[in-house]
C-alpha cells in the first residue's frame, strides 16, 4: 500500500523535531564535519550525538563516510541547507512581527493607563 505524500511529510518532519538534529543539520549546512568537530559545536555526550545522527542518516537526511579513523557527516542534498535557512526566515519574520504587536500593544497600554490617570483626577 502507497503511503501518501502528506504522511510522508509529517514522518520526516518529525525527524525533524529535535533540537540537536536542527542544530547539526545548521552545522552541516557550511559543509561535511567530522563527528568530533560536531561534537565540539553541539556539546552533548558522544553517545547522544550518535544517536541522533543515527535517526538522520536513517530517516535519508545526512550521509556518511569515513576517513581514515575520522567519520564526516554531510548533508544529503542542497535542499536541507535550504530548508534550514527557509525556516529561520520565517521564524525571523514571526518573531519581528511578534515584537511589533508587543511594542503596538505596550503603546497602546501606556496611552490607555494615561488617559486612566487623567480621567481620575
């Protein structure tokens, strides 16, 4: 039975859904690493990181090779490089237009508390 698209997409989304896997997909963004220059930059236990670079490179996300004792890491393709950076985009957006209603919000508040002292006096 074909799995459909949409279920496809929840799956690797979900992959998606840890901390330490976007924060080395990010790494990996600037190019191949070796595990130990991962481990330095994400700062979790060897053992962690090789486990969730197990469900990357699993779920088809990240590839590897060896060189020599080292392990690299790289990503799959150009396209998760350009996923990351979509998602900070749009994150940055979201939280830009979050500050400014905050900031609407404060204005609009101190005006309001204002117009509340003067009118009790």
């Amino acid at each position: 039975m074909t799995v459909p698209l949409y279920q496809r997409k929840a799956e690797f989304f979900r992959t998606l859904g840890h901390p330490v896997r976007i924060r080395v997909l990010e790494l990996l963004g600037d190019g191949p690493m070796a595990v130990r220059d991962l481990l330095a930059d994400v700062d979790i236990e060897a053992s962690s990181l090789s486990q969730q670079l197990s469900v990357l490179r699993r779920a088809g996300i990240v590839t590897s090779r060896r060189e020599g004792s080292a392990v690299i890491y790289a990503l799959a393709g150009p396209d998760v490089a350009e996923l990351m950076r979509a998602a900070r985009r749009f994150l940055t957006e979201m939280i830009t237009n979050q500050a400014e209603l905050l900031d609407s919000l404060r204005e609009t508040g101190s005006s309001s508390d204002d117009d509340a002292v003067t009118a009790r006096r």
